[in-house]
C-alpha cells in the first residue's frame, strides 16, 4: 500500500502522458492488499481505503490489512516482515514481466494474421 501512495504521489509531479503509467502501475500494486482482504472475509474496497487513509494520516508505512482480526493493522506488531530485498525482486519481477508483455504487443499489430 506504501508503495501504492509513493507512486501516486510521484505521478503528480509528472505533467506528461507517463503520469497515467505510473498511476496504472500504483493501482496494480493495489490489488494485492485487495485482494488479500476480499479472501479473508472483508469488504475489500473500504479496507483498503481505510488502511490507505490511515498510512497518509499517521504517516506509518507499516499499516496493512488486518486478515487475522487480531485487532491492529500494524503489521510490525504482528510480526509481520518482509525483507527490503523481497520486495524490490517482486517488484522488479513484475515490471519485466510487464515490459515482455509490451516488446510482444510491439512486434504483433493487431489484425496479423497467426
């Protein structure tokens, strides 16, 4: 979700078309946490808000979703921790993947035959 927020906030700073890209790629990063509270139970969406507001308001980018009710979102004290590197291979993981989708689109046009 922090990393959701630090790309919307930078694609404000971004007057051209590419602001749109990075708000696409922020609200991809979205539907992991969405995801992982529509599976346990809750309403996905005013979760998510919620934890989103709360992260914005108290500054904290250790809020998360609380899937296990045990009554905090900070996931520090729930013993919840993935590691920096974790998530910079996850990220860049998903951003090659992105980018071979992209070169693909690029060499086949629409209406080719196969």
């Amino acid at each position: 979700i922090a990393c959701a927020i630090a790309g919307n906030d930078q694609a404000d700073k971004i007057p051209t078309i590419e602001q749109y890209a990075m708000r696409a790629f922020a609200d991809a990063l979205e539907s992991v946490p969405m995801a992982l509270a529509e599976n346990s139970g809750l309403h996905p969406f005013s979760t998510l808000a919620d934890v989103k507001s709360r992260q914005i308001k108290e500054n904290n980018p250790r809020l998360g979703i609380d899937c296990m009710d045990k009554g905090t979102s900070d996931m520090k004290e729930q013993h919840v921790i993935e590691t920096l590197i974790g998530k910079k291979q996850q990220i860049m993981l998903a951003t090659q993947l992105v980018r071979m989708i992209l070169k693909i689109d690029d060499v086949r046009s629409p209406g080719e035959s196969e």
